[in-house]
C-alpha cells in the first residue's frame, strides 16, 4: 500500500485515534516527517499499521491532524480563560492580569502550544494546508475584543476601536512569553508575571477608562 493511494478513512474508535494521534506526535517531533515511519507510529498506539491508514489516510493528513488537534486544544484553553477572568468584570486591572496569567499557562505554555511551534517551524513545507488553517481559534483578539466591547460599555475601558486595543493587550502581556517560550525557556514564572502585570499597567494608562484614571 502507497501513501499516494486515495483511499477512504473511517471514523473508527475514537479511542484509536487518540492513540494515533499522541503517538504521531511524538514521532513527528523527535523524528521529523520524512523520517517518522508509519510503522513506528502504529507501534506506538498499539493498533496495526492498517488501522493507521485505514483512520488517516496517508501520513501528510495525520500531521495535518496533529496539528488540528493542537488547535483546537489551545482554542478551548483561550475560550476558558476569557470565560474565567473576562466576564462579570468588577476589577478590572486584576481580570486583565489573570486573563493573561492564564493564558500563558494553559496555552501558550502547555505541551500542545510548544508541540504546535515546532511541527509548524520544522514542517511547514511539508503542509501547505496549514496557511489555511483557522488561526483564530488560538488567536485570542477577536475574542478578547468582543468583550472590550463590553468594558468599554460599562466604561471601564476607553476603546472606540476595541480589536485596535485587543492587539495592544496582547503585544503588551502576551508576546514576551511567546518570544520566550519560542527558544529555550529563560523566563521563570515569577518574571513572566512581572512583565504581564507591567503590560496592564501600560495597557490601563492607554485605555483605562474614567473609573481607572
């Protein structure tokens, strides 16, 4: 069996694609794609190698669902924490610096955000697909927007253009985690929490509204 082959995949146990999945990942990662071995994978899950093609297809489609199943994960960890920290906002210096903190510890720092990363960096050539991928679900402005909107509502934010201020928030708390989690850790929790409360301080003096001035 070829992997230029088109062949129709089932949906199977899902279970076993879970176990495809986790192990794929791991293979793609220490191995790289052209290296990691279908063979290998199936081992790793514990099914044959028959199931892999049978659930998948083809290797290219199991790395591109490798790295559909990092974004949704890392979707539903963003969607958490704008759900825990940016509604029913009273404080809101101290929503704005939980928000962040939790981001950068569920997502930004969780396996899947760095697994993310590394197959995006190492593989891209070989998945065109993933410029079209929706971006979005990681990507927390549209989201955090949306609920500037209802700060500024309340008038607890200045923001006539609220995704213009959700970019600011991000670069200002969330972008020097990224950059640092990007290469070998360097930032303890301690100073990333520093430049976090930094960044919505710098953010408030920006936007805050009448209530924070």
């Amino acid at each position: 069996m070829t992997e230029a082959a088109a062949k129709p995949v089932r949906e199977g146990s899902a279970q076993k694609r879970a176990a495809i999945l986790a192990a794929a990942r791991e293979r793609f990662l220490a191995d790289g794609f052209d290296r990691a071995s279908m063979d290998a994978i199936a081992a790793g899950a514990g099914v044959s190698k028959r199931t892999v093609y049978d659930y998948y297809g083809d290797k290219r489609t199991l790395l591109l669902a490798v790295v559909e199943q990092a974004l949704a994960t890392l979707g539903v960890s963003v969607t958490a924490a704008i759900d825990d920290h940016l509604r029913d906002v009273d404080d809101l210096e101290r929503a704005l610096v939980d928000f962040a903190v939790g981001v950068t510890a569920t997502a930004i720092g969780s396996s899947d955000y760095n697994a993310l990363m590394r197959l995006l960096g190492a593989e891209s050539e070989n998945l065109p697909e993933m410029r079209q991928m929706n971006w979005e679900n990681i990507e927390p402005e549209e989201a955090v927007a949306e609920r500037f909107v209802e700060l500024d509502r309340r008038g607890l934010l200045r923001a006539p253009n609220p995704r213009l201020a959700a970019d600011h928030f991000v670069a200002l708390t969330l972008s020097p985690s990224v950059y640092a989690l990007g290469r070998a850790p360097v930032v303890d929790p301690a100073e990333t929490h520093r430049m976090i409360v930094d960044g919505v301080g710098a953010f408030l003096r920006a936007y805050g509204g009448p209530a924070l001035d």
